[in-house]
C-alpha cells in the first residue's frame, strides 16, 4: 500500500459489504488513493446485529471474499485487515487517518426492516472527521450514473460558510459522479 491516505471500507461478509467495497474501490480510484478494507470481529456481538463471532471465525472467509472481489474489479492498490472490537468505534476511529469511510446499508444483522443497520447508524450519529458514505443496497455500478446522491451536512452552524461548503459538496460529486446531487443541512439544535 502507498504512504497515501486510503479509503476506508468497512467489510463484513454480507452483500451490503460487498457493494460497499465495490464502491470504495471506484472511489479510490477516482482519488488515486489505495483501499484499505477492514473486517472488526465484534467479540461481544453487537446490539441487534448478528450473533458473536465463533472460535473458526478469524475472519479469513471475509477476507477471502474480498481479496476475490478486488481481484475481479481488477484494484491491486489494496490492504485488508481483521481486527476485534466494536464495528463502529473501530472504524471511527481508523477513519480519522484516511480520506473517507464507506460502509454498507446494513450488514449482517437479523432486522432487514432497519432503514440503517447498526454500525452504519452508529457511525452517522458520530459523525466523522472525514466524509461518510453510506452505501444504498440497491447501488449498481452499470445504473449509478442515473442514481441520485443525498449529502448531509450538519454541525456547520447557519454561517455563509456553511453554506459554501454545502454548495461545494454539491459541485464536487456532481463533477466527479454526474448524478443529480441534493445537499441536506442539518442544523445543530
């Protein structure tokens, strides 16, 4: 991997996981940045989510998904990494030396009906020093030039500032994806 700043993706065997990956990598490779994918083994199991990791798991399967998926998008500027932790405070905490975290819709937890699975609501109610792009299940490489995108942009105060950058936000993904772009504030309370 390069002295760059990765993408941060975080992997979990599911096919959110999946999808998630495969959209870090494109935008990896739109920043030139390399990808640096991340399984966290939630020893604990977290709320609402899957069961606790049993003693076989040590993560390789999910690394081995990855490392195929890697391979078929044909990305080799890549690393991977099991580590044991919570989800969500792991990669938040990762996240502060990369240009971006990126994670699925939900992952492998039993309530498909949640808008949000766990680690990605944990992670949007943290926040991030860095953007945070939660990835949609239904993203599709081959349809994504005619997917919208929605930006949140919170915690900036109502300042003239604040609204540049919303602005900025909008004209950047706009460039770079050429999908229609809508910039959501969130004013602090």
């Amino acid at each position: 991997m390069s002295a760059e700043l990765p993408v941060l993706v975080g992997i979990d065997g599911s096919r959110d996981g999946l999808i998630a990956l495969t959209w870090a990598t494109a935008y990896a490779e739109l920043h030139q940045a390399p990808l640096h994918a991340v399984y966290v083994l939630d020893d604990e199991g977290e709320v609402g989510g899957g069961p606790p990791p049993t003693e076989a798991d040590d993560g390789s399967e999910v690394l081995d998904d990855a490392l195929q998926e890697l391979g078929r998008l044909g990305f080799r500027d890549a690393s991977l990494e099991v580590r044991h932790g919570h989800p969500a405070q792991a990669l938040l905490e990762l996240s502060e030396r990369s240009i971006a975290l990126v994670v699925g819709r939900r992952g492998m937890g039993g309530f498909a009906e949640l808008v949000l699975g766990s680690t990605s609501q944990t992670c949007t109610a943290l926040a991030t020093k860095v953007p945070l792009i939660v990835v949609p299940d239904t993203w599709n490489p081959a349809t994504a030039a005619h997917q919208r995108i929605v930006v949140g942009v919170g915690g900036l105060g109502r300042t003239a500032f604040s609204e540049l950058r919303m602005g900025s936000v909008a004209r950047g993904l706009l460039h770079h994806s050429y999908c229609p772009v809508a910039v959501v504030h969130h004013p602090e309370p």
